[in-house]
C-alpha cells in the first residue's frame, strides 16, 4: 500500500430565481493540502498493533514533497524522504510478538510535522 489519502471536493454555485442570464455553474475545486492529508496515516494511533516478525510493519503518511522523515523506533532513527505527491513510507524492523512489550515510535519531518 502506497498511503491513504483523504481527498475534500469542495464546490461553489450561484442559486438564482431571478430572470437574469443564467452563468454556467463554477466547477468544483479539488484541494489537496495541509487539511486533506495526515503527516501520519489515520490508520495509525496510540495502542496500535503492528505486525510481527518475520514481517516487517510498515507506516506512511504524507508531508511536503522531498520532505525528510525521520523514523524512531526504540531509540533507532531511519529516514525516508517524500516523493514527489509528498508521501513517505517506512519500514520498521522485524520485532517479536509479545503482550508484556511495549515500543515507542516517534515521527519528525524536516517540514516541521510531529506525531508519536
């Protein structure tokens, strides 16, 4: 999976019940932005389950496009850079199943964005 992306299509159009010439409606805008998307996936969150290994868990999320996202996972960094869309993924690695553990994962990307 590549991300997922939350996309708003916002319109505006003239309602009118005079007799004036009628205007062609104004065609919606799709706006892609800061507001549309999540830094961190939305599938991702606090008490998350992550794969175990032998897989590796992969997040991904979406930022400025050429971004460097920085990845802590227990104290180790990785990076991965945006593409061109501004989205990012990273792969974390392979990490044993067990109830009585616990990991912290930090995000941090050159553009400014936060998330734990």
């Amino acid at each position: 999976c590549r991300g997922m992306f939350l996309l708003s299509t916002l319109g505006q159009y003239t309602i009118s019940t005079s007799d004036a010439v009628p205007r062609p409606p104004i065609e919606p805008t799709l706006l892609l932005g800061a507001a549309t998307r999540a830094f961190l996936s939305r599938t991702l969150g606090d008490h998350m389950v992550l794969q175990a290994a032998p897989q590796k868990a992969v997040v991904w999320g979406a930022t400025t496009p050429g971004a460097v996202v920085t990845t802590t996972f227990d104290g180790v960094n990785r990076t991965a850079t945006a593409d061109l869309n501004g989205t990012w993924r990273q792969q974390l690695p392979p990490t044993p199943a067990s109830s009585l553990q616990s990991h912290l994962l930090l995000f941090a990307s050159s553009s400014g964005e936060t998330a734990k």
